[in-house]
C-alpha cells in the first residue's frame, strides 16, 4: 500500500500520492477513461483525490464515479471567484457535482498577486465565503493555492489561519524564486499540511536528459516535508507507476541535490507556471 502522511493540523491521514484533477478528469466527455483513472487509484490505495471548479469536467467525473467510495477518501477542490458571493456559488457547484454533502478541503485557487489579495481579503471577498462555509459544516479545512510567487502566499497566510497550502516542489524549484525554500518551512512552522503540486511539470520534466524516468521526480518531491503530492493521469498506467514511485525510498539530501543539478540548465523553462 502507499505510505501515508499526516494533513499538518488537519489530523487527517492521507496517502502520500494524490490523484490530482488535471490530466484526463480536466477534459470533456471523456467518462469511461476518467473512471478508469479514479477506478485505479482507488484500487491502489491512494485516498487523497482532488479537482477544483476550473478543470473542466474533473469534479463530474468524481461525482460520477465515486459513489458510497467518496466516504473512503479525503475529497478536496478548490474555487477560484474572488468574491463572497461567487466563491459561496462556485462551493455549490462543487458540491452538487461531486454527489457529497461536504469537502473535506475547499482551497482559495491560484492566488498570484497583491490585487487577489485585496480581493479575497477585503470586504466581501471571497475568503467570507471559505470561512462561513467551515462554519456550517459545508467543508471540514481551508487551503490556499498558489504557484507564482512565494511572497504572496506567504502574505496570504498572515491575513487567514489556512488549514493547508497547496505549492510546487519539483528540483527545478531552487533556481528561481523557490517554494520550498520560502514557504515551505513557515507552513510548517504553522504546523500546515503542505501538499505538492507541479511535481512533474506538466511532462516537461521527462524531457530534461537523463531525466525521463517520473520516479525520480516523484521521489524528490516525497523526500521534503510534505504531506502529500498531486499528480495528473491520463491513464490506469500512469496511476500505477507513480504508486510504485511512491512506495519506494525518498530520495535523500544528497540524492536530492544531484537532480536539482542536473535540472539546473533547464529549471526557467520547466518553472512554465511562473511566468
């Protein structure tokens, strides 16, 4: 079975790969393969599954599939509205396509910049709805999200008590202004779970030479303080070899350091989520 982590201050005990909701679930009318994606992960023990209101058909597809199984695993998505009130919309979308009564955590999505700070902190934003929502029981924790600059959401964490933090790690992360480097320790420090995204770089990682095989990518990401990691699939393949990745050894400090030297020369380009 896959190792698993715990959430930070969730308490939760999740599997250290997660099932992330891009690859074939962010398509269309594509059902028969994405069942067979979640079908698979829910085989193979991964218990942490998670879309968000932005990934096309992705939340359909859980709802679809999941059945009396959703109550096996720790369901998350995220929403991207600035506002209360479209926040407050978008929750009732998820929660309508996913069949459940509740998420287990509801992230404020893909926070970039001073101006969705102001938005989702300020009067009416979107952070009333997050909140309310944990109230009424709607969703059990709160994340944030974010992939472009570590200064925001570390600014983000001062203006609300977030549950966990969605962030990438991958070894080209050092050479440009790093996640893990920045971020990752104070949400610890806060004793939030931090859950890696970006693991892979869209594939482009696979295309760095000597590079191709996803195991190293995955084990990197495995060897920080993470609770857990998200990964895409467009097939039960892939699941079932990101699963074997993960139930090997993480990669130690050294091992570490030798990939993201190699990475190094290609780390701008494979950063595409920063730009």
């Amino acid at each position: 079975m896959i190792p698993k982590r715990t959430l930070g201050k969730t308490g939760a005990e999740v599997s250290c790969l997660g099932l992330g909701g891009e690859g074939v679930l962010r398509t269309f009318g594509r059902q028969l393969e994405a069942r067979a994606v979640i079908d698979r992960a829910l085989e193979l023990g991964i218990s942490y599954m998670e879309s968000a209101r932005a990934y096309s058909g992705s939340e359909e597809y859980y709802g679809q599939s999941l059945g009396e199984r959703r109550k096996r695993i720790f369901l998350a998505s995220k929403a991207h509205e600035r506002s209360a009130q479209g926040a407050r919309r978008q929750l009732h979308a998820t929660l309508k396509n996913f069949k459940t009564d509740w998420l287990d955590l509801w992230q404020v999505h893909d926070v970039r910049t001073e101006a969705d700070l102001e938005e989702i902190f300020g009067p009416g934003g979107a952070i009333e709805a997050f909140d309310r929502a944990r109230r009424e029981g709607l969703v059990r924790f709160v994340g944030v999200t974010g992939h472009q600059d570590p200064k925001i959401l570390l600014k983000a964490f001062d203006l609300y008590d977030f549950d966990t933090v969605l962030m990438p790690v991958n070894p080209a992360e050092p050479a440009w202004r790093s996640f893990p480097e920045t971020v990752l320790p104070e949400a610890l420090r806060r004793g939030m779970g931090v859950i890696g995204m970006k693991v892979l770089c869209r594939g482009l990682a696979l295309q760095v030479p000597g590079c191709g095989d996803p195991g190293h990518w995955i084990r990197y990401a495995l060897g920080r303080e993470l609770s857990t990691l998200v990964i895409g699939c467009d097939s039960p393949e892939q699941v079932e070899q990101n699963v074997a990745s993960a139930q090997q050894q993480p990669l130690n400090a050294e091992e570490r350091g030798r990939l993201e030297t190699q990475v190094a020369p290609f780390a701008r380009r494979l950063m595409y989520y920063k730009a």
